[in-house]
C-alpha cells in the first residue's frame, strides 16, 4: 500500500509543471489571437529641399585659369666661331645688354695673321693677272713682226729656187733658206696658239683670285667673330667662360634673351579649342597674370602647331604686352583669360554641377536631368565663380537646382528653398 502511494506522489510532481505549462502557453495563444490591432500609419513621401536659381540665357565671355612659364622665342646660345683665347668679357649673368654692344672679345692675333696670309694670296693672283694681260699685249705685236720675218723668210727661199735653176747656188743654202721659213712659221704658229689661249689663262687666273678673295673674306668673318656682340635688346641667361679661357669652334660662350619678345607659354584645354578657332577669335583673347605682385597684361599670340605626346592639350603662347617689369625667363605664373563672349549660355554655380556635363531642373515638384556643354567659367556681378553650361533643352526661366544632394535622380521629390522658408529657416519634410 506504501509503495502505490509513493508511484502516485511521484506521477503528481512531474504532470503537475506540465498542465500548468500547456495552461499557460495556451493563455498567451489566446490573448495574442484576441489583442486589438493599432490603426496603421499612412507611409508618405520623403520631400527634398533644394536652392534653385532661373536659368538666363545670354552673351557671357568664358574664363578659365591657365599656369604658364615665360619664355622667349629669341633665347641665342652663342658659340665660339673660332679657336682663341678669351680676352675680355664685359657682361654678367642677369645684366641687361643692348644692340651692338660688346659682350665677350677673343684673342684675335692668330686671325689678324691669317687675314695677312690670304691678303697676300689675293696680291699675287692680282699680279699674275696684270702679268697675264701684259703678255698678251706682248703676244699681239710680236705676232705681227712675226708675220713680216715669215715673210722675208718666204722671198728667200723663192729667190735661192730661182737661183738654183740658174745653178748659182747650192742646194744646202736652199734647204737653210727652207729651214728657216719653217721655224718662223712654227714659231708664229705657237704665238698664236698663246694667243688662243689667253681668255682660258685669264680664266684660271680670276677664278683663283676669287677664291683666294673669298678665303679673305672668310678670315675677316673669323676676325669679327672674335667680337661677340648682342643683336638685340635683352638679358644675359648664362655665361660660360672667364678671361684666361680657351674655347675652340663650338664651344660654348654666352646666352642671352630678348626682352621685347617676352612671352607666357601655357596649355590650352581641347574643350577651349574650337571657341578659338571660331570666326578670328584668337585675337580677341586676353589675360593677366600676376609675379611679385606685379601685374602683367596678356595677349593671346599664337597656338601650337603640334602637340607634344601625353599633354591634354595644345600649347598657347601669350605675348607680354605693355609693361614696365620684364619677369625673368622660366618663371611660372597662373594667367587668368578672358575668352569671347558666347551666346545662349546659361550661367550658374559649381554647386550646380552633378560630374561633368549633368544638371537638374524642377518641372512640377520634381527632378528632371538634363546633359549640358561646359562652355568655360566665370565670375558674376559679385565677384563669385560660375560655370558657363549650354544645352538646346534649357529654356530661359527653368529653375535649376543649385543644391547637391547625394541621391539626386529624375523623378524625385522636391520643394524650392524659397517655399520652404519660415521663421525658424530651411527644413526637410
């Protein structure tokens, strides 16, 4: 009876937990199924506040900011004409020089000596020709005397014929007599053989003075090379000998610049391109730039004829206009330039800009993309930067959208930042 009464008190302490979890499980399941359902909140649409400005087509003249070296298309590198010693230099790097004044003076003895030499060769020829001249002189009254002893010399010889059919000579004064006509008729042959040829011998003889002369001329060139001089007004790039030196044909002496032809040498954008080549308008470009707080006026003289491998662009080069302060030759500077006015372009800020070549308009509360043109840059009436766009699409009084936002897409929705505006400022919705 015991061991019954201990299974049933045993059975009741494990089904007892059981029934009071499954009564427990089964309550919250009914309370779960019976809970009222809370009304749902209507999901509305997020509304993005924007800045927008109307769009105004018109003329503006595009500017961009370019960054230039100046140079100088007159940069001379002299080199020594001859070999000699330097004697003399006068100048410095950096100094100013002027034209024709004396900037470097070689030793000119070895070329005052050849001068002496040649100068000599073209006496000689000269003599030889004044020598030749009077030869032929010569030649034409020997040549008539000449011609009288063949003469002579003839009427011999008829009258020893004449006198050996008589037999009163001898046949060995004949042949004497025949002898002598001979010789004198050689000899005129050969005096006018001379004769012949005296244009050829004439010929020889100018031909060698001319280049015996030439030789002169060409040691004179050497003696004035001994003075290196400058050819325009400039400034002195480098200098590469001292007093003392010996430089050989070649080597070289001194460097100098114009500086009348100063000019900024800077690398055009391929966009810039085609604004330039339209209607002239390369002369209608300006620029300033600023060195040492100097200011320094521009003009746009010339572009580039080829373009040098890995550049984005073609080479402008502007010439320094008017202006006191003449920068020093490879200074490098930022040039801004003025380009021609453009029409139907619509200016706005950067902010505008969604990449490159994207904007967004408000039409009806919403966003709608539109691809534009950057034309170039420029500043308004307040002095702030803006973008110069063109596009077909834009129609003067769109609003533009001037705000960026990160998840800009066409279709979203927007409200204008001046219908958003109350006394606490701006908000989203």
């Amino acid at each position: 009876m015991t061991d019954v009464t201990a299974k049933k008190s045993t059975a009741l302490k494990w089904i007892l937990p059981l029934v009071i979890i499954g009564v427990a499980i089964a309550v919250f399941m009914f309370l779960k199924m019976t809970k009222p359902q809370a009304p749902s909140r209507p999901t509305t649409e997020k509304i993005w506040t924007v800045s927008t400005t109307p769009a105004a087509l018109g003329r503006h003249p595009p500017s961009l900011t370019l960054y230039g070296k100046v140079e100088s298309p007159r940069l001379s590198n002299v080199t020594a004409a001859v070999t000699a010693f330097v004697k003399h230099v006068y100048t410095d790097e950096g100094l100013a020089i002027q034209p024709d004044e004396l900037l470097v003076q070689l030793d000119d003895s070895d070329a005052q000596l050849l001068i002496q030499q040649r100068q000599a060769d073209v006496d000689n020829i000269i003599a030889q020709i004044e020598a030749e001249k009077v030869r032929h002189q010569t030649d034409l009254q020997s040549l008539a005397i000449e011609k009288n002893l063949l003469s002579l010399r003839l009427k011999t010889v008829r009258r020893y014929e004449n006198l050996i059919k008589r037999k009163l000579t001898s046949q060995e004064q004949l042949d004497a007599a025949r002898r002598d006509y001979q010789q004198q008729a050689l000899s005129i042959a050969q005096r006018e053989q001379s004769i012949a040829d005296h244009p050829n011998r004439l010929q020889q003889l100018d031909s060698q003075l001319m280049r015996t002369t030439s030789l002169l001329d060409q040691a004179k060139l050497d003696l004035a090379r001994t003075q290196i001089k400058a050819p325009f007004h400039g400034r002195v790039s480098s200098l590469n000998v001292s007093p003392g030196d010996r430089v050989r044909a070649g080597d070289p002496v001194i460097g100098f610049y114009s500086l009348d032809r100063l000019e900024v040498r800077a690398q055009i954008p391929n966009r810039i391109l085609p604004l330039l080549r339209q209607n002239d308008a390369l002369q209608q470009v300006s620029a300033s730039g600023q060195i040492d707080n100097q200011t320094i006026e521009l003009r746009l003289d010339r572009i580039a004829a080829a373009v040098n491998s890995g550049r984005a662009g073609v080479d402008g080069f502007f010439s320094i206009q008017n202006t006191p302060y003449q920068p020093a030759l490879g200074r490098s500077l930022a040039i801004n330039v003025t380009l021609p006015a453009i029409a139907d372009v619509v200016p706005v800020p950067p902010t505008a800009l969604y990449g490159l070549n994207k904007i967004y308009r408000v039409v009806d509360e919403r966003l709608e993309s539109l691809q534009v043109n950057r034309v170039g840059d420029s500043v308004d009436a307040n002095g702030k930067p803006v973008v110069l766009i063109a596009s077909p699409a834009i129609k003067t009084g769109d609003r533009l959208v001037i705000t960026q936002l990160p998840n800009a897409i066409t279709g979203l929705r927007v409200k204008e930042f001046s219908a958003a505006v109350d006394d606490k400022g701006p908000k989203d919705e």
